[in-house]
C-alpha cells in the first residue's frame, strides 16, 4: 500500500497510477462511499477493482482513532459504527408501462 497518497482532510486516496479515489462520509459506518476518477487508460477491471480495493483499505487505515483528531462530520448527528468492509448496492429500477388500452 505504499503507492497510495491519502489525505484525510480532503477524503480523497490517490493511487501512483493515477487513480483517484474520494471519499463520502466516515469508514466503517453505514454512510461511508467512495467514487474511482481518473482511471488510468487501459487498465484491466480486474486491477482497477483490485486498486479500489486497496484504496478503501489505505483509507480506513489512515483514518484517526475515535478520541484522536478527527474530521468534522457533514451531518453532525452520530453515526451507527459497523464493521469494516465495502458494500455496494445496486438498486434496480422497474420500468412501469401503462396500457392505453380500455379498461
């Protein structure tokens, strides 16, 4: 992880290829995200998911301990901590038709 440059105040990683990873929220709650930008041209998914990986990892870890110097938080209001780890959902749209049929 040392071809990682974080810095906690921006919330932003960025990795020695370019990758740039920023940050939303605080790790290890439910209201932590991150978004990839400026991914190197032509690198293979399986890198970029594997750097993206690292990244949130370079991340947490970089991030203070509870009673350290902290990040202010957007919202204020506390947050639930949960384990560590990256969740992504997906959330599917239905597409609603309508009849213009008699009823």
């Amino acid at each position: 992880m040392d071809d990682w440059q974080i810095d906690v105040e921006s919330q932003k990683a960025r990795h020695s290829s370019g990758l740039e990873l920023t940050f939303e929220g605080r790790p290890r709650t439910k209201h932590f995200s991150g978004s990839p930008s400026r991914v190197p041209e032509g690198m293979q998914s399986l890198e970029l998911v594997r750097l993206i990986r690292e990244g949130y990892q370079a991340f947490e870890a970089a991030w203070p301990e509870e009673g350290g110097p902290h990040v202010a938080q957007a919202t204020g209001k506390p947050q639930q901590e949960e384990g560590s780890g990256v969740k992504v959902s997906h959330r599917r749209r239905r597409k609603l038709s309508r009849s213009n049929s008699p009823g």
